[in-house]
C-alpha cells in the first residue's frame, strides 16, 4: 500500500462522509407523517458523527500531505420515509464494508494509529446500520 492510493482511498471515504452529513440533514427534513419527529430526531442524530468522520479523515490527508476532497459522493434520491431508512440503510452498510478494507490498508501501509481510528468508525457505522435495520425490519410496506 503506497501512500498516494491510501490518500485517494481516504478520499473517497471523505466525499461518502461529506455525502453522509447531507443525506441525514436533508432526509431529516424531507419526513413525513406520524413518526416524523423521531425520524427527524433518529436522522440528525447521525449527523455529529459523520462529520467527526469527515473532519478526522480530511486532517489525516493533510497530514499525510493530500488535499482533501470538497465534493460529496451524490446522494441517493429518496423520496418516502422507507426509501430513505433503505438508502441510509445501503449506505452505512457500504461505509462499515469500507472501513474495514481501509483499515486493512492502513495497517499494510504500516500506520497503526490509523487502522485503530478506522475500526472505531466500523463499530460506528455498525451501530448505525444495525439501528437503522431495526427500524425498517417491521416498518409496514
Ligand atoms: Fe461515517
Ligand atoms: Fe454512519
């Protein structure tokens, strides 16, 4: 693992974080119907944590001497409450995925600290894929 492609690498993690932190602010506004204020609620609540993702991620490629990315990864369209659980769904699906291959990047480039910062952000997007499965697994069709 060669620095440059762990830069491109935590890059493209940065830009899905970037896109994580619009999803839940704009999905958060776009809930309808009874339960809004706890899905309003249950998806601002991601959003301290994915930008604590994105802000450690953007200081580390600096400080490996990248340039970090301005442009989110796009955000899935969604347009009911249960589109937007199954996207939020597919995505932290996908971040815990991905952290887990990058902090095995991390450890092969020979970075320690970093692998050990990246599981804590599986055991996060972990959390947030399982609450967000516990929702949608008896949300009515
Ligand atoms: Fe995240
Ligand atoms: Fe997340």
């Amino acid at each position: 693992m060669d620095k440059k492609t762990l830069i491109d690498h935590l890059n493209e993690d940065l830009a899905a974080e970037l896109s994580a932190v619009i999803q839940y602010t704009t999905y958060a506004a776009k809930v309808t119907g009874p339960y809004r204020p706890q899905l309003e609620q249950f998806f601002l609540a991601e959003v301290p944590d994915e930008q604590m993702h994105a802000q450690f991620l953007a200081n580390k490629i600096v400080a490996l001497g990248g340039e970090p990315t301005t442009t989110p990864t796009p955000v899935a369209a969604a347009k009911t409450n249960r589109d937007m659980l199954q996207a939020v769904l597919e995505a932290e699906t996908r971040a815990a995925a991905g952290y887990i291959v990058r902090a095995n990047e991390a450890d092969a480039f020979g970075d320690i600290g970093l692998k050990v910062q990246l599981e804590d952000m599986v055991r996060d997007e972990t959390g947030h894929r399982e609450e967000t499965e516990r929702i949608l697994r008896d949300w009515p069709l």
